[in-house]
C-alpha cells in the first residue's frame, strides 16, 4: 500500500509513519501546498497512492483545499474509483461542518485524533485496501 501522509504536526507524523510502514511505502508532505506537489509528481510517473491520510488544520493550504485539490487532479487524468486515493481525513476536529464537509468534498473516511492504531487498522479494513496493506 502507497500512502501520502499530510500532516504539519512532527509527533503526529512520526506516529502515523510508524504505524502505517509496515502496510507499505510511506511518502510526509509537511503541509498542504508540498502535499498536493507530490500527489501531482506522483500521478505524472503513473504511481498512484492507495491511501492519503489528510489533517485538516496546516499553515497555509488546509485539508480540505487539498482533498478538492487531489479529486481536481484525478479528475483531470480521469482517474475515477476504485483507482482513485481513499482519503482518510485525520483531525483534532470532530464538530459535524468539518466532518460533513470532508465527505462533501469526496473523503471516504474520518478519523478524530489523537489516532490510534485498532482505529486505523479498523479504517484501512474499512476502505478495502486490506490486500495492498497485507492484510488478511
């Protein structure tokens, strides 16, 4: 499994690296702006992310101008479900107008921090992507 990791916050990074290496390669964009540059880089070497875990709440871009970022770009190279990212927003917000607008906005899931990992492991279960991760 190929996952980009959005998040601004170095411990929570670190935390969602250590728990997410052992499914696959893992790529950090520190903020929202370095986040979309890489997804783009990516979709131009014809490699695809399976999963973007997005934070919401980063200096400049915030998550949910990078989740309609990513779905513009998809859009754009016709890349449509099931090859289309699963998008699991990751935030230390949980009040509905973030959460209803992270779906409006195309994210398949939603994960209120701090993360642990029975709920990531539950949300990768969840997205269908237990066989790029290893899982059984």
């Amino acid at each position: 499994m190929k996952t980009l990791i959005v998040e601004d916050d170095p411990v929570a990074s670190k935390m969602m690296q250590a728990m997410l290496a052992p499914f696959g390669e893992c790529v950090h964009a520190a903020n929202g702006a370095e986040a979309i540059e890489k997804f783009q880089a990516e979709i131009e070497k014809l490699s695809l992310f399976d999963l973007v875990c997005l934070d919401i709440m980063m200096p400049g871009v915030s998550g949910h101008d990078v989740l309609k970022a990513i779905r513009t770009i998809e859009e754009e190279r016709h890349i449509l479900p099931p090859r289309a990212a699963k998008i699991l927003m990751t935030s230390a917000l949980d009040d509905s107008k973030n959460i209803l607008g992270a779906f409006a906005n195309q994210c398949e899931a939603y994960l209120v921090k701090p993360i642990e990992y029975e709920q990531l492991v539950a949300k990768i279960r969840f997205l269908d992507l237990e066989r790029e991760a290893g899982l059984k």
